[in-house]
C-alpha cells in the first residue's frame, strides 16, 4: 500500500513538471485569477455583506481546485 501512494505521489510530481498544453495554461492563469479575486473578496471589510465573504471563499476553493488540476495536464 505504502509503495502505491509513493509511486502516485512521484507520478503527480513528474507530471507538474512536464509542459503543460495551451489550453489548460490559460485555463489554470484563470484558475489563478479567480483564486486571486476569492481571496480579496474574503479580505474585504466587514461593512459589506456576509454573503460576500463566502462567495470569496467559494471562488478562492474553486480556483485552487482548477489551477491544480490543470497543472498537472500534460500532451501524451
């Protein structure tokens, strides 16, 4: 067991480090926006709304969830 999560986690390592096709960059430099803007909307003073804060959070988790998986898109 010990020696399958090894060889996943060597393989998700390699496969970040391989090029990534033009789709998915711009597809992750979304990802990475979207990130971006979540976190600026969590930051925001507590004057606005509390709904605004967790869409922040929503966009933020959504973000890092794309840019990740994108990242580790690789062309066979």
């Amino acid at each position: 067991m010990l020696k399958e999560i090894n060889q996943l986690r060597y393989e998700i390592v390699e496969r970040a480090g391989k090029p990534t096709p033009p789709f998915f960059r711009s597809l992750r430099n979304a990802g990475i926006t979207m990130a971006a803007l979540g976190a600026i909307l969590m930051g925001a003073p507590e004057g606005l709304p509390d709904m605004i804060h967790h869409w922040g959070g929503y966009m933020s988790l959504v973000g890092a969830v794309i840019s990740a998986l994108c990242q580790v898109t690789v062309e066979e």
